[in-house]
C-alpha cells in the first residue's frame, strides 16, 4: 500500500512550495523527507515514511535519514513508519525506542486510520457499508442530487466556501486556501487528485453545490483528504453518496485501496475525533492503528534544547499576549 505523501507526485508539490526535498532510495527501502522548522530548530521530516520492507532495511533508510539530517544542519529526523514488515513481531515503540527514536512532542500525521480494500466487487464493497449508506448512494438521485467529479483547480472555491462554514461553526482551523490550491494545481493535472461535489438540482432546473470531497490518488491508494458540506441542506447527507462515489471510482481506476485518513482511537468516545470516526468506520473496512510520530536525534543536546524551546513555546505566547495587552490598555489610557 503506498502512500500520497511518499510519492513522486507529492515532492514536486513539496518542491512547488518552496521546501527542500530530499528522495533516497535503496535496497528494499525509500523515502521523501523535507526540511523543516523555524525558530526551535530545523529538522528533517518524513510523513508516513521511511518505507521499508524489513527492519535491515528501515536501519538502512534511516541511517540515510540521519546523514542527510546532519548535512542540512537538521537537529533531528522525524518519521512515522507504517509498515508492519519493518518491525515484524515485535513491539513497534519497542523497534524504533531501542534505534534511538523518542516519541516526537506532537503527532503529525494520523496514528489511526480506516482503510478499505478494494479487491472485492462493488456489491460486496457496499455490503460492507451501514445500510443507510447504501440506500443513499443508489437514492439520493431520487431527491434531486448528483455527484459531479472535478479536475478543474478553480473548483476548489466550493469546497472553500464549505469548511470556512464547518471551521467557523465548530470552532477549528483547518488548512489554508492557498495550500490546498497548489496542492490541486500540482496533483490535478497528473491526475493524483479530484474533487467530488454533490449537486442539488432545483423545481427550475439550477444546481447548487451542497457537499465537496477532495481526493489525492497514489499508485493504489485513494486518500480521502478534505471534505465538508452545507450546513442548510444537512438532512440530505449528501457528503454520504460523496464518499460511496469516490470509493467505487477509485476501484474503477484500478486502485487497491481506500484512506479514510485518520480516526479516533478504539475506546475513546470523548476523543475530538469521535464523530467524524463514526462517519467514517460506517463506509466500512478496517482500522489500522501505526506507531505514530517519532524522532530520531542527530545531536542529543540538540534535541534536548529542541523540546525545551518546544515545551516553551506556550508560556512564550502567553507572556507576548499578555504584554500586547498590557500595552494596548496603556494607550488606550
């Protein structure tokens, strides 16, 4: 299973974004790393990477990792391993612990997720699915909804317009524009990305877009990336029949698998995550938990000043808002 942010496609999007890209490949192993950081300090990051396809193989990767950390004057790797082959019967931060790995302050990309295989035939993928799904894909036409697939990166702005309304509603912060538009002007024309929109079509005969759904494709894997729906027209679960198209599309293509892209962990109804984990697991398939985000230091006093500066970084703002304050009411005097 490979992927988007392994992938070829996903460095010139890297690339197109002003970062430095560094692509190394071996003898049953590879990986795409960035470098990143501000003012704690530059590291080097890997999402969902290195990939390798045994645990002599993952040293090989990440002693690579390690060499070009240190020729970028990085202070630390940061990987987040998913293969199972790397560290076989063996407790996965038990693996990575005794190589020098320490579980990074905060967690990147998802350590849970739901997958869905795609060998079996379209039936059978919707048997998988909760009965209301189901009954959506194949009757939401019924109530005047189509599902239209987009290439076209202005199409982006309605997807926009639908998580600005679900971000202010909720209260979060979700990815901005600008990223999201280089994204589908990079991937879109390789054919690594589409836009699902469902459409309500009106008694005078004028659609209006009411869900959107933005997809990235690897070589077999259909990542389900961004999504978000009109709060007026709820009761339609559009965003429904959004999902059961692009998971039966990316069958059509000849994709092996399916990313729902992160969910909560098991047994934690109170995690930020919980509901949308519901939505998610009712498309069916199975949940996949990884080790999570690690660092690999290239300097221990580095790293060690690196978590310093992290675990400052709150008291830090706090301090700065506080002054902000205090200065704005002195003028305001």
């Amino acid at each position: 299973m490979s992927n988007i942010l392994q992938s070829d496609i996903w460095a010139r999007f890297q690339e197109s974004n002003g970062h430095t890209v560094i692509r190394k490949s071996g003898n049953g192993w590879s990986y795409l790393a960035t470098v990143e950081g501000g003012a704690t300090g530059r590291y080097l990051y890997s999402p969902y990477g290195p990939v390798a396809s045994s645990a002599v193989a993952f040293d090989e990767a990440l002693a690579s990792l390690k060499e070009e950390a240190a020729k970028h004057r990085c202070l630390f790797v940061r990987i987040e391993p998913t293969e199972s082959a790397i560290w076989g019967d063996q407790d996965a931060a038990a693996f990575l612990a005794r190589r020098g790995a320490v579980l990074a302050p905060r967690q990147v990309q998802p350590s849970h997720t739901q997958i869905i295989d795609l060998s079996g035939s379209e039936d059978e993928i919707l048997k998988g699915m909760k009965s209301n799904n189901r009954n959506l894909h194949r009757n939401i036409h019924k109530k005047g909804v189509t599902i239209e697939v987009s290439t076209n990166p202005e199409d982006l702005s309605i997807l926009f317009a639908f998580l600005d309304e679900t971000a202010d509603r909720n209260g979060f912060n979700r990815q901005q524009d600008e990223y999201l538009m280089q994204v589908a002007r990079v991937l879109m024309p390789a054919g690594a990305a589409s836009l699902y929109i469902a459409k309500l079509t009106d008694e005078n005969g004028e659609s209006t877009p009411i869900a959107a759904a933005f997809v990235y494709d690897s070589d077999d894997t259909r990542t389900y990336a961004h999504a978000a729906a009109s709060f007026e027209h709820r009761r339609l679960s559009a965003g429904i029949p959004v999902v059961t198209n692009f998971i039966l599309d990316a069958k059509r293509k000849g994709l092996k698998y399916v990313d729902l892209f992160g969910i909560a962990p098991e047994n934690q109804p109170d995690h930020e995550w919980a509901g949308f984990t519901k939505f998610k697991k009712s498309f069916g398939g199975e949940s996949v938990e990884y080790p999570g985000t690690w660092d690999v230091p290239v300097t221990s006093l580095g790293y060690r000043a690196y978590t310093l500066a992290y675990k400052a970084r709150p008291a830090v703002r706090d301090a700065v808002s506080k002054a902000k304050a205090k200065v704005q009411s002195f003028r305001s005097r």
